[in-house]
C-alpha cells in the first residue's frame, strides 16, 4: 500500500532454505560457528545474492533497502557496512554478536544512511546490545539517522505479529527515515 516493493529471503539453515545442496536436511541449529568453520558467514552470501539478483531485474542497487530479523538484521548491517549504495537498514531484535557474526565494524562501517532497531524490552539480548549498538550508529550514520524504537514485547519476526501496528510504523519510518519521534508515528 505505501509503493514498495519487497522480497523476503530464507537464508540458508531456515525455513524453505532448510536443506544442503544435496537435498538433506539441515537447519540452522545444525550449523557450526568456530575459528575455522563457521556456517553462518555463508548467510552473507545469500544476502549478497538477494541483491545481486534483484539488481539484476533492474532495481537500482541505491533503492535496496534491507531489513532482518536476529541473524538476518546483523548481515543486514553488515551488507550495508560494506556496500555503501544500500539507502537504509532495519534490524529487528538486534545483537552485538548473533553466531559469532559481530557488529560492532559493520556499524562503524555503516556511515550517514539511516538505520532503524527494533527491539522488545522483553528481550535481554536486545536490551543489552541496544546502548552499545545506538551508540556505535548515532556516531557512524549520524545522531538524527540513528533511530531505536523499543516495544513491550516479541522478539525477532515475531515482533511484527506481537505488535499489530508495528510493520506500519516501519514502513512510515523507512518513507521518512531522518529525524522525529517514533512513538507518534501512524500506520500508513
């Protein structure tokens, strides 16, 4: 209804995306995350594919926006950390650490474009992460570009069905991401 257009991407290890190249099974609990292998970095891949391929239906690279979920928000980041082009980024349930994919250099990578973390009060790994995390941003993108929106409860994608209102007041966000309150704003 706002006039974006959206794809939503399983990354490997989750949903339809829960199998191995040879078909067998394999999730996401089944991945390692040591030193010298760790199956999450292979999630970048998938986000760099994401855009690779909408860039190659013809959307400008500067018009794709991400936003992910725990795990998905951190490569969101850290996509957008290093592809300058990438508008804007929305993290939901954000963590300085998920899988030993860190954040703290994808923030201050991440300079003068918005960004938006949503999190649950309800969430401690969240709660924790916020401070260091908005701090990190308010001085890589900016103090007016840096926004934090906290609700009472939810956590990851399910903070999008615990707070009905929510996804609106994203979208209203991501058509204007610099500045204002975000407890004011009214579902589009």
């Amino acid at each position: 209804r706002a006039g974006y257009g959206t794809l939503a991407v399983d990354l490997r290890g989750h949903g339809g995306s829960a199998v191995d190249p040879s078909g067998a099974p394999r999730t996401w609990k089944d991945f390692r995350a040591a030193k010298d292998v760790n199956d999450f970095v292979g999630m970048f891949k998938d986000v760099e594919a994401a855009v690779a391929w909408l860039v190659g239906q013809g959307v400008p690279d500067d018009y794709i926006a991400l936003v992910g979920a725990d795990l998905g928000g951190s490569l969101a980041l850290k996509h957008g950390g290093a592809y300058p082009r990438t508008p804007l980024v929305v993290m939901l349930s954000p963590g300085l650490a998920y899988r030993d994919i860190p954040v703290v250099n994808a923030v201050r990578m991440y300079k003068n474009r918005p960004i938006l973390m949503v999190y649950s009060v309800a969430d401690k790994t969240s709660s924790s992460s916020i401070p260091v995390m908005n701090a990190f941003a308010q001085r890589a993108a900016g103090a007016d570009k840096a926004a934090v929106l906290s609700v009472p409860v939810g956590v990851s994608t399910g903070l999008l069905t615990a707070q009905p209102d929510l996804p609106g007041r994203i979208v209203a966000w991501v058509g204007n991401p610099v500045g204002g309150d975000l407890t004011s704003r009214a579902t589009p």
